[in-house]
C-alpha cells in the first residue's frame, strides 16, 4: 500500500509577481507555467510537493487564514535580508518545540513559519 503524502498546494494571490518575489527571497525557485490555455501561474517543487501561486482578481478569494511552514537552509543569513526587504514580521527568531522558528507575513497577508534547517523536526 502507498503511504499518503502531500503533493500539491496552491494560493491565490492579488499580485503573483509580487507574491513569487517573495517566497523567493528564502530559496523557493519558480518558473512560469501556463497549462494550455490556461492562466499563466508560477510552480515551484519543494521535496515532492508542488508549490503554485495563480493569480486572483478577487479579494475574497485569498485565503488569509492558510498559514505555510517552510525550513530553509541558513535563516541566520534570511531574517536580515528580509528585514531589509521591508518583509513584516509576525514573530521574531525563537526557539519552538519544532526548532527556531520565525514568522512572517506575505504580501497577501499569510503568515509565514520559517525554521532553522538544522533544528526542524
């Protein structure tokens, strides 16, 4: 029997370009995709999963309570490029019982858990 695993995850955001720029800024790699006819989106693959932001025109439509968990690689190096990208910070560096962790807002009003790659679970 195959184990269930997470394959997919998508957001919707007001301004993908913005949205990407982003989650870029601690190490997710996307590249534009458009299935089709479909509407131009960007995909990243993390460990397995795919990771999409499509666009929306509708406000209603980003959900604000979706909270993401990524673990990067340096987050020593992270939290002061992001605080000097102007990135909100929810909470600052702390120690967890998953790890040190912070978290931030994206530009679309999620929160964000970054973890230290050497402490997450």
């Amino acid at each position: 029997m195959t184990a269930l695993r997470l394959k997919l995850i998508v957001i919707r955001s007001m301004d993908v370009f913005r949205c990407a720029a982003f989650y870029r800024q601690f190490g997710i790699e996307f590249s534009e995709h458009r299935h089709g006819t479909g509407p131009l989106h960007f995909a990243a693959e993390l460990a397995g999963v795919v990771f999409e932001i499509y666009l929306t025109r509708k406000v209603e439509d980003v959900d604000r309570t979706t909270r993401l968990g990524f673990v990067i690689p340096d987050i020593h190096t992270s939290i002061p490029t992001l605080h000097s990208n102007g990135v909100e910070f929810v909470e600052e560096l702390e120690q967890t019982e998953w790890g040190q962790r912070v978290v931030v807002r994206d530009p679309d009003g999620r929160s964000v858990e970054l973890y230290a790659a050497e402490t997450s679970p």
